[in-house]
C-alpha cells in the first residue's frame, strides 16, 4: 500500500475532521484539566465570586501561600484527614472484588456457555433482572440483620456485597465471551489427554485472556466508584475514597475541607487513567466482537 | 493399536434418533469411513467413540475394554477435527507439543518427536508461527501432526479436507491415506464425500437417517448396493433408478423394456443400472427422448426422460444429439440391479 486512506481523503474534509477532533479533546478533557489546576489553589480561587478567571490566575492562592502553587489541599486530605487509609480499604476492597468476581464469573460463565441445558439461559436471563435493579434496594433491605448480626461497618462484608451486585454482571459478559469459543477447542484439548478443568485452564483461558481483563475492568470500575454499598455498610474507619470525599464535601463549615475533596478526586481519578492506558489494547480486543475466536 | 466394537449403540435426543442400534466391528489397522448425508449420524457416532457424546444404549469396546463410562483422555484416541481445533495462543511447535505435555511424557522425548510429527507432515520450516499465520492445508498439517505426536489406539478424523480446496483436498487425501499405511493405526474416518470414502476405506459404512444402509469395501458398495438409498448415492452420477414390473422374466417401465431377468418373480421393483454399462446404439432396451448432454471431457453424458425419472447414459464424446431428438441405448439385464418396489432392498435373482 502506498497511500493510506486518509492521505487520499479531501483538503478540506481531514481539516474538518481534525479540527472536530480537537474541539472533541477539549470539551472531552476540561473538566479533568479545569480540576486538576484548581486543585492547587485555595478554596478562595477556586470557588471564586468575584472573578471566575481567578481560578486560573490565584490572586488569593498567592497571597496566603506566597506561591501561585500549592499543595495544601493535598496535604490536608492524604495527611491530615488520612485519606491513605480510605485509599487502603478501596484498595482491599477492590483487589478483592475483582478477583472473587473474575473466579466466579470466569468458572461458571464457561460452565453455562458449554451447557447444552435451557436452564443456562433463564439463569443469564434472572441475573439480568438483579443486575437492573438500582445497588440501593438491595442495601436497605442488607442493613438489618447486618446490624443485628454484627457484621455491619467491615470491609469483608461490603466486599461480599459488592461481588453479589456485580456477579451477574460479570457472569453474562463472560458467558458471551466463551460462547464465541468455539467448542472444538475444549473437545481438542480433551482428545489430547486434558480433563475438563485442564482443558479450560492450558487452551480456553489464554485464549479468553482479553475477555477476562475487559471484564475485570467492569468489576474493577464497579467496586472503585460505587457509593450506594460502601457508603452505608462501611464504618467511618473502614470507608473507602469514594464515601470519604462525600463525607469532605458534606462539611462546608469548615474553610478548606472542599480543597480536600477537590484534591482527592483527582487521586481518584489519576489511577484510573493509568490504568485504561496499561490495558488498553486488551480493552479493544475484548470489545471487539471475535477476538477471542479461535 | 486396538480393534473396535460397537454393540447395539444408540444415541437418541428426546424423540429424535441420531444413531439407531449400530453394530460394527472394526478391526485393528483397518481405515474405516463413515459416509452419508449430513444428519446421517456419522458424526454423532464418531463422537460416540471419542467419549464427547454419550451413548443412551449400546457398548462401545476398544481392544475390547468396554470404554463407555471413560473420559475422552482415558480413551488414548487421537482426533481431527473439521475446523482443526488449533489452540491459537500456541506456536505450530507447542501445539503439536500439547499431547505430551499433558499427558506426562517424559520432557526428554518431546522435541525428538514434535520434531519427527512435523516431518512427517512436512511443517518443519512453520513450527514457530502462529496457526493464523498459516494457510488452510498447513493448519490442517498441524492438526494431522498433533493426531500423530503420540501413539494413540486409535485415529478419529471428522471431515478433515471440506474446508480444503479441490487441488488441495486431493494431496492431503494422499498424504492421508500414506501415513495410515506406515502407522497402520485403526482409524475411523468421517465424510459426505464419496470420492474421499472410494479412495481412503478399507470398507466403507454408508448411514442414513442413523440407520447403517451397508457395510463393504468400496467396490462392493459400487457394484452391488445394498438398496435404492445406497445406489442413489453413491457414484458420480449416481445410479439410475426406475420404477417399473416385472412380468415372466422381462422389466417394463415407461420408455424402457428389458428382457432377460429370468429368476425373478413378477411384481412391481425398481431397476437400477450405472451410466457407464449402457450404451447408446442405434436400437435398444431404452428409447426416450434427450433431456439434457453435458460433454465431460473423455466422455458425454448424455441424460433421457424415461417416464418422470431421469436417466443418465454414458456416450461417446463425439456423440452428436440434440435435446428432444430420441436416443435409444443397450442395457443388458446381466448389468441391472433389481430393488424390492416397497422396502427398496436389493433383489437377488439367478443371473447374479
């Protein structure tokens, strides 16, 4: 090929193209971006009325600090309000939901997709309905005999929470990634001397490798951003990043603490972004319908 | 090496029936083929044997060790599938490897015979591509490599060549039929192509409809088929079949009348002959106009309307003819095979 078929392309439609694309980026990225400087500034710039461009310059910033930077906001949330140990428990509870749902999810979603039974389909079909339903009224009714049991306010408890919220979720998208698998592989591996176990763990899950991350992905997001669970089964030591910024932004009265929750959002959301980053060429075949076909 | 017995096996779906009480004895070093129409039941009874299918009734013995109950890894068979069935997060090298991975052969043995299954198959410059990296034939090399990388009891291939080329199906075919003559490992082989089935068999089972029709080597199903079904399949164009009496000794059907059929008793039968045993002369057995001449190269083929069946005769590729103009040919009783009217079973009479 000597000319790629964007060289080929009018003038003037790749200048409309490009210049769509950048105006995409912007309005994309500002919110992040309009974020990330302002949480540098004091609370004074920030939330500025007199000026909104005093966001970007920091007249007050400068005048209380000395410096047109400052990392206060930071300091405050990370060290004086601990928020490492709100990124600790969303840590825990994460690496755990990701791994007990990708177990799970992995085990059966390949036990219903090779099933030859109806009973796989109504089960993927009742998983659906508890997927639908809003995190919220399952929470309400979880509370009491928490309470009562005592098993309310620990990290174990809303990590099981978490996996049943997000288990059908993971189970239906996994099952659909086996079911382009095709059989022939697991009956070749099991010609060539492999159990049924043997031949799901050595050919179908190497080959199911961009399924299982761009799943992982989804339970990964689910557990890192849910509120509704953690918020109300977490102990004010046991709470994660999320339910910690809420409870910055819920008290107003005191100058600063809005800094905090500025500054921990954007700790929040930086991981996230490493993260769609690193994985982002499994990401794309795992959405990609047949890339895991064989 | 083993032999195989299958006794009375059935395997049934609700009320559908995919295989229907087969018995078969396959001996040891035999390449058997099982042949038939898609739905027949072929398929379904290899995977009877391979253990990926249960049976409902019926035995299936290997070396003579009943091997119902056993997973597919404890049968030591060997299988290639139709769509090869390559792992693809594996190199040509590690693929073929795979078998005596899992099994637990000694390390020191495998490079010496992934080495020796690829030469055999001719894949020795491609082991460290991808399977994706490779053609149709080459993915089928690997796959036929795997299958012969161990020494299993038995070799199971499910349509290996339909996703081949023509040119391509035909080496293959002979590499195939090459290779069961150096193991001489019993191999049971899965196809609807009856070239593939005349070529490869040591016998062939024709099935339909998971009924067993006839079990022979593949000259015996040419020449004397079992019944209507066999002889309206097998051969290229199949066998002519038509409806009409006899009546002391002579066939009468619509454009054709035959004598000369003296043992057989008087009734209503079909009479079925080959392209080829007749021949167009200047007066016949048969005379019906030409419905259709399709000139083959050594041959013409030259098809009448005799009554509502077609029939198809061979002629000379010089013959001249003109659709509608009426051909008459020679039959002889002695080349006609007789098939009960009702059942559709062969007919034995004194001249054969």
């Amino acid at each position: 090929m000597t000319t790629r078929v964007a060289d080929r392309r009018p003038m003037i439609l790749r200048v409309v193209m490009s210049s769509f694309l950048v105006l995409w980026l912007i309005v994309a990225a500002f919110p992040f971006l309009w974020t990330l400087w302002g949480s540098f500034k004091v609370e004074g710039d920030f939330f500025s009325k007199a000026d909104w461009l005093n966001a970007l310059t920091g007249p007050l910033t400068i005048a209380e600090t000395g410096g047109s930077f400052t990392s206060s906001g930071y300091y405050g949330a990370w060290v004086q309000e601990e928020f490492w140990r709100a990124a600790m428990n969303s840590l825990t509870v994460v690496v755990c939901v990701v791994c007990i749902s990708l177990t799970f999810g992995t085990l059966g979603g390949y036990a219903l997709s090779r099933s030859p039974y109806r009973y796989a389909f109504w089960l993927l079909l009742i998983s659906l309905v508890f997927r639908a339903m809003p995190p919220i009224t399952l929470v309400s009714g979880y509370l009491l005999p928490f309470f009562e049991w005592n098993l309310w306010g620990h990290l174990p408890t809303a990590i099981i929470v978490l996996v049943a919220i997000n288990q059908p979720f993971t189970l239906w998208m996994l099952t659909s990634f086996f079911r382009n698998i095709p059989k022939d592989l697991d009956e070749s591996a099991m010609m060539d001397g492999c159990s049924r176990f043997q031949a799901f763990r050595h050919v179908i899950i190497p080959v199911m490798w961009p399924g299982v991350i761009t799943t992982g992905l989804f339970s990964f997001l689910l557990a890192y951003n849910d509120f509704a669970v953690t918020a109300m089964l977490l102990s004010k030591e046991n709470q994660t990043m999320i339910p910690k910024i809420a409870s910055f932004l819920g008290t107003t009265q005191t100058k600063g603490n809005v800094m905090f929750a500025v500054s921990s959002v954007i700790s929040v959301t930086a991981p996230l972004f490493l993260l769609v980053m690193f994985f982002q060429r499994q990401i794309v075949s795992g959405l990609t319908a047949g890339a895991v076909k064989g | 090496m083993a032999d195989i017995q299958l006794k009375g096996l059935s395997k049934r779906w609700g009320s559908f029936i995919g295989v229907k009480a087969m018995d078969l004895h396959i001996a040891d070093g035999e390449f058997l083929v099982l042949l038939g129409p898609s739905g027949c039941g072929k398929t379904t009874t290899m995977r009877m044997i391979a253990g990926l299918e249960d049976a409902t009734d019926g035995d299936i013995l290997i070396g003579g060790a009943r091997v119902n109950g056993l997973e597919p890894k404890d049968r030591d068979i060997a299988m290639v599938f139709q769509s090869y069935g390559l792992y693809p997060t594996m190199s040509v090298y590690e693929n073929i490897r795979f078998p005596l991975k899992v099994r637990k052969i000694p390390q020191a043995e495998h490079h010496e015979r992934v080495m020796r299954a690829a030469t055999t198959v001719e894949l020795t410059e491609f082991l460290d591509r991808k399977p994706a990296a490779l053609s149709g034939g080459q993915r089928q090399r690997v796959a036929l490599a795997r299958a012969i990388v161990r020494k299993p009891k038995v070799f199971l291939m499910d349509e290996p060549l339909s996703n081949l080329d023509a040119k391509l199906r035909v080496s293959t075919r002979a590499q195939i039929k090459n290779l069961h003559h150096e193991l001489k490992t019993t191999t049971i082989y899965v196809t609807h192509d009856q070239i593939e089935a005349m070529t490869l068999a040591d016998r062939v089972v024709v099935m339909s409809k998971g009924v067993v029709q006839q079990v022979g080597t593949p000259l015996e199903i040419y020449d004397r088929p079992a019944n209507t079904f066999v002889a309206g399949f097998i051969g290229n164009p199949a066998m002519n079949l038509l409806r009409g009496e006899i009546r002391g000794g002579v066939f009468e059907g619509r454009n054709v009348r035959i004598p000369g059929f003296s043992g057989a008793a008087d009734g209503q039968v079909h009479l079925g002959f080959r392209a080829e045993d007749a021949a167009v002369a200047q007066a016949g057995e048969i005379a019906a106009p030409i419905y259709s001449l399709e000139l083959l190269g050594d041959a013409s083929m030259a098809t009448v309307q005799a009554g509502e069946s077609l029939v198809a005769i061979k002629a000379p590729k010089d013959f001249q003819g003109r659709i509608g103009e009426p051909l008459a040919a020679q039959i002889p009783a002695s080349l006609c095979h007789l098939f009960d009217a009702q059942s559709g079973e062969r007919l034995r009479w004194s001249a054969l």
